[in-house]
C-alpha cells in the first residue's frame, strides 16, 4: 500500500515530513520534482529525511510517497563498466536522456532492462531440492573477462519449484520460483536488489593468507596488504593519493575493482573516466573496464549522496565477493565522506566533538572498514574485498579525527609524505610512517613463491633507511666530513634503495609494474652490492672511489631497462655489477701483497 504524506519544514538536505507509518530508513519520494531521500530521524508520524539532490525550489506543503524499502542497490549482470553516481543512478544513461545538465528527480533503472543475458543453469540443481540465500542457480557470462554467478538472494530460502533452461533472458524474466517455508512463492530473477546499510550475510571469515600484488614495490615489498585487508592512503593536497589508487586499480591482481570518488574534485574523476576505458587489463589484455565498476560524486554533487556513495560500492564489492571473486575497493576519500557526516550532523543540531565531527565518526569508519575480509561464501568457495581508503587530512596533519581513527581500525598504512613529493620522489610513500601489520603472513607467501630471504632482505633495507635518518641529520648539521667511511657509504646504499627501489614511475611502460620477482632480484641486487662495498672498505677501498663507480648509475637505472620479462638479462646484470666489485677486491689484495 502506498504511503502518502506532504513536508512540513525544509533546512538544506535535511526535510522534515509528516508521513504516517513511514520506517526508520525507508526511501521516500519527495516533492513534485520526485526527489529521493531517506529517512534518518523518526518521532510519531514525523520524519527527518536527508535528500540525495539540492532542495532549492522545493516548497513546504508539496507531496510525499513512501517506498518502502530502505537505500538499496541493483545486483544483477550489466554492473561491470558501468558508471554510476552516488546512489546507483547510471551517468551515462541520465547523459543520454537529459545531455550535460542533468534535471533533478532524474531516477532511470541503474540496470539495463533491455539487454539479454545468456543464462546457464546450475548442473547439478533440480527442482524440489532445497535452496538458501548464496546458492549459485547458474552463471552469465557478463564480461569476456567475468563470469558472474547468479544467485539466490540472502533473503529467500526455500524449496526450488522451477528453473528455467538455458537461454537469453531480460533482467525483468523469472529464472527460478522458490516456495518458502510459509507458503509463499517468489519469483526470482537474474537481479535482486539488497539495502547497502545492511552488510551481506556469509559462511564465516577466513584468514586470509595471499598478499594483494599491486606490482608496486614501495606497497608489496615493503607494507604488503593481503586480499580482504584494510588498508589507507593518508597524505596532504599534492602527494599523489589518486595515483597510487589509480596504479593499485591496475595492476593489481583481483578480479575486481571497484573505485569509489567520494566528494573528490570533478577534475580528477573526469581524468578516472576518461582514462579508464582506455587502459589495457594486463593479466587478459583486454579493456580494463570489462572488470571495473565506477561510482563517481564529486565534491559539487549534493552531500547526502555522498555519505551514501561508499555503501553503495562496499555493497557491490560484497556481492562480487559472495561469486567468489577477489574484489579491491579504492574509497577517494573517506575525509569527504566524514565531512559529509560533519555537515548533516550539524543541520540535525546533533553535539559536535572533534573538530565538529559527530561523536558517532569512530564506530562508522570502523562498521564501514569491517565489511572488508576474506570469507568462505555459501557455494562459491573463497571470495574477499580488500578495501583501501584514502584520507585527506587538512595540512597533512595525521593526528586529525579521521586520519587518527583509521590509523587504529586499518592493518595497513601508506602515508604519503609532501616532503618526499615535492622532492619528485613518486610514490611519496614515507617509509618512516607507514606501516603493515600483514608482514608475517605476507612473508609465508614471498618465502613459498618468490624467495625464502624476502623478509630478511625487507629488514635489512629498513634498517639502512632507518640508519640513513640518523646519519642525515648529522651531515645537515655538521657536513659528510664528520662521517667514517662506513657511514657514508650507508648513505649511498640507502640512496641506492631509495632511487632503485622504492621510486617507481607511473609513466614509464617498462617501470610502471614490477613482478614480485622483479621487486625482490632488484632489491637483492642492491643490498648484495652494497654488502660488497662495505667489505671493500673494511679493506680499504675509499669511498669515494666506489660511489663514482659507473656501475650505480646503472643500477639505479635497471628497474626502468628490464621489465618482469626480463629476469634473465637483470640476473646477467647483477652477475656483472657483482664483478666490477670483485675486480677490485683482487686489484686491493693485490697492493696488499706487493706491499707487504
């Protein structure tokens, strides 16, 4: 039964109505414009409800309809490629209908009903048997590059009555009828829709025990985050949090990606949407947006749907994870988000504490984090979502309220350094501030596929970039020449790292990604030269001499020379630099024996 109701007061977003039996979370329609919204506050028949449009023009006394139904989304093939706005509503469709300047009240189906799907039933499932939410009834080819499995809705459990033959049917055609326990038959079809508030149910969590390659050295090798991990991208204006997002977005090895631009400037997402369809997928060679979804709301798109934006990607991404696919979540950023907490807070008149962010900012990012995790679904085997927001802390000041909740909630932290930016370092990630709690577990990985000195070799370039700090302060203070020769070659080991290793070129084809095995020989190779070095002084060699050697230079250089292709010729490499050491150990020994 419809709901009928008419608004009594209007205060920016927020919209005060009065609507008999409305629900606590239930989307109305607002206004003669039709706007949709949803209701946050309920006392009697009166309700505060946040709009997901700007208000202007909309009057008291205008009419109001109750959905029934909470803030949901579609789920159904025809997501991947897509791009949506920040509650569900396809761009590219609202373009074609309404060009540049989209009407409000604009609301078209966020799934194609048009198009026909290939269905392919389950084998093995006959009707009569019984059926529960997460049972896979068959599979459509979505994309060259997904295979999306369609299944019985969390909601629905029952006995199967009927499914339907293989064939090319419509989102809007019934492939399987379910009779539940109380009698009633539902209709299932190739979508159903789930409320993005409420997190989707599964078996139980994993522990997860694969690192996400992201083909980034200064991330895998150093501060790897595991599939179903929690990691953030804190930095200030400038030091590249799109970047490293978009590189992970790449390169990295899930089956899905979902890129959340939450309140980001129109600029970047344009440059996200003009970018992406171009980009090849390099693990099938196809068109990256065969397995990547969009959800775009820029910083001048209404608030309210920009609180919303991020449920409606983490609900995507735990929908690909319930097929049992790996997803990866990027959220840009999660400060947009909390500033707009910040502003409809405020418009309810709810206490402000820190720095005006409602008391409840801590428990949302930690129920939103939470959703994040590697699962054992209910018949799709393993699936996760790894979940990376980045946070945009005002002045790069990390112990504001968002930056410093995240801190505690995520397991893994890319803290991005101005410092490091402005000296052209990409990506500026400190790797004095960022940490991962996943290195153990990462390590069993390394030591099983890549090489069993990994984590031994990642605390040896730790401990030298640590040393390197130190030694740094001296020279600023008092110049190189209060250093031994052992500390200044510690110097030009770690510039050896810093400039081999841990910059990395977005831009360069060759340099762009690295292969776990390309990022650990790079690595070894340097520490193994720098170890000959320090044994080169000890013999005597001046430093000096070994850090005019034109061999660094071109170590510094191999990341961009050989790609993951290459090993071969970086391993005939390194055997060469090894030599051009050795050469003059023999030389010195050799002065050692004339003169004694």
């Amino acid at each position: 039964m419809t709901k009928k109701g008419i608004i009594k007061d209007i205060n920016g977003p927020i919209v005060t109505i009065i609507l008999p039996g409305v629900a606590n979370g239930e989307q109305v329609k607002i206004g003669e414009l039709g706007l949709y919204g949803e209701v946050i506050s309920l006392q009697g028949s009166e309700a505060l409800v946040q709009i997901y449009e700007s208000t202007e023009m909309v009057r008291p006394g205008e009419p109001v309809e109750g959905l029934s139904h909470p803030l949901s989304v579609e789920l159904g093939p025809g997501l991947m490629g897509g791009i949506f706005d920040g509650v569900q509503r396809p761009l590219e469709k609202m373009f074609l209908q309404a060009g540049d300047q989209i009407p409000r009240g604009l609301s078209p189906d966020s799934l194609d009903r048009e198009s026909q799907w290939t269905f392919t039933p389950t084998e093995s499932l006959e009707p009569n048997t019984q059926v529960s939410g997460g049972i896979q009834l068959g599979s459509v080819q979505e994309t060259e590059s997904v295979l999306h499995r369609i299944l019985v809705p969390p909601d629905v459990s029952g006995e199967l009555i009927e499914i339907a033959p293989q064939g090319d049917y419509s989102l809007d055609q019934t492939i399987a009828q379910v009779k539940t326990a109380n009698g009633e038959i539902r209709r299932l079809k190739l979508f159903h829709r789930w409320p993005v508030r409420q997190p989707r149910p599964y078996q139980h969590r994993d522990h997860s025990s694969e690192p996400l390659i992201t083909g980034q050295r200064i991330l895998d090798t150093f501060f790897p985050l595991l599939k179903g991990g929690k990691g953030a991208v804190p930095g200030p204006f400038g030091a590249g949090k799109t970047m490293v997002q978009h590189q992970v977005a790449r390169w990295s090895n899930a089956d899905i990606v979902i890129y959340v631009g939450c309140g980001e400037r129109g600029n970047e997402l344009v440059d996200v949407l003009d970018s992406f369809p171009d980009l090849k997928d390099p693990y099938t060679g196809r068109s990256l947006m065969e397995r990547t979804l969009l959800v775009a709301n820029t910083s001048n798109m209404p608030v309210v749907a920009r609180e919303a934006s991020i449920y409606v990607g983490i609900t995507i991404a735990e929908y690909y994870r319930d097929q049992g696919h790996d997803v990866v979540m990027l959220a840009d950023s999660t400060s947009r988000w909390a500033e707009a907490l910040r502003e409809v807070s405020g418009r309810l008149g709810q206490m402000p504490v820190e720095e005006g962010y409602p008391a409840y900012l801590a428990s949302r990012l930690s129920a939103f984090y939470e959703r994040a995790g590697r699962v054992e679904t209910h018949d799709c085997g393993k699936g996760s979502v790894s979940l990376i927001g980045a946070v945009s802390p005002p002045g790069g000041d990390f112990s504001e309220p968002v930056t410093s909740h995240t801190k505690e909630i995520i397991q893994t932290f890319w803290a991005l350094s101005k410092e490091l930016a402005d000296a052209r370092h990409y990506p500026a990630i400190d790797w004095v501030d960022s940490f991962s709690a996943d290195v153990s577990t990462a390590a069993a990985w390394w030591h099983e596929q890549v090489d069993r000195n990994w984590e031994k070799r990642r605390g040896q370039a730790l401990s030298m970039l640590a040393r390197d700090a130190e030694l740094s302060r001296i020279v600023n203070l008092v110049g190189p020449e209060a250093l031994s020769s052992a500390q200044r070659w510690i110097l030009e080991g770690a510039a050896l790292i810093k400039e081999g290793v841990l910059q990395q070129s977005a831009l360069d084809p060759v340099d762009t990604f690295s292969s776990p095995e390309k990022q650990f020989l790079l690595l070894d190779t340097l520490l193994t030269i720098y170890d000959q070095g320090a044994d080169l002084i000890e013999l005597g060699v001046p430093v000096q001499e070994l850090s005019n050697l034109p061999i660094l230079a071109k170590l510094r250089r191999c990341k961009e020379v050989y790609d993951s292709d290459q090993l071969d010729q970086l391993r005939a490499f390194r055997e060469q630099a090894i030599k051009s050491f050795e050469s003059i150990r023999s030389e010195y020994a050799q002065r050692g024996e004339q003169t004694s």
